[in-house]
C-alpha cells in the first residue's frame, strides 16, 4: 500500500503542480499548494502551528536585522515579533519614531508610539499587551 501512496503523490505533484499562494481552481474553489481545496478542507491545526512557527521565525529574523535586537528583554523581543508577524515587514517599519526610540534604548518612548497610533485603535487590548511588554511594564 505505501508503494501506491507513493505512486499517487508523484502523480499528483506531476497533475496538480505545486503553487505556494492562494489561487481560484478552474471551479473558482479557493486552493494552495498541491490542489488543496481551502473552502471545504481547510487546514488541520498541525498546519496552522507549522505557519504560525514559520512565519513568527520570519518575523524574529526580520528584525534581527535591527541593531537594537540584541539588547532587547525577551518580552521586549516577543512583542516586537508580534507587532511585525500582525504588520508584516513594511508596516512595521512605517512606526518611525517607535523605531528611533528603540535606537535610543529608550522603552517607554517605543511603547507610547506604539499607544499612539492608529494600530492601537485598530488592534485595542494587544496594543495595550505589547506596549507593557516593550516597556518592561
């Protein structure tokens, strides 16, 4: 029976062919990867972790970018990759001033921008969660 798997996942990688975005089939159902039908298949929570894993890794390396990186708490560094995984990369660098504060090593200028901003109205209580954690509070 493995022999058979084997055999069928090869064809299926020849039929379907891979694609890595969201695409609509030629029923217009919604699919990624090898044919993956999301509307009515979904995905399972083993696959939601490995994405969340993934994508939280692209942000944290992201960031390591930065120079003020290594001298961040963990906290600090957790929500730093929260805000970015929730932004992605260009809306995270448009916090220019949180950004500058950061430099400065200046916490509590980087939560108050983070505060003051139009994220924090769109995204309230974790806001409020990621601002504490950069500001050590």
């Amino acid at each position: 029976m493995a022999e058979c798997l084997n055999k069928a996942i090869d064809l299926l990688r020849q039929h379907e062919g891979i694609s890595l975005k969201p695409y609509r089939d030629t029923e217009g159902i919604l699919t990624i990867g090898y044919g993956r039908n999301l509307e009515h298949v979904g995905i399972s929570g083993a696959e939601a972790e490995s994405m969340l894993y993934s994508d939280a890794h692209d942000a944290m390396q992201d960031l390591q970018r930065f120079p003020w990186w290594p001298d961040l708490s963990v906290d600090a560094a957790a929500a730093l990759i929260d805000m970015r995984f929730n932004l992605g990369p260009g809306g995270f660098r448009k916090f220019k001033q949180m950004l500058h504060a950061l430099g400065e090593g200046d916490m509590e200028s980087a939560a108050k921008e983070i505060l003051d901003s139009k994220y924090a109205t769109q995204v309230g209580q974790r806001a409020k969660t990621i601002a504490g954690m950069v500001s050590g509070g």
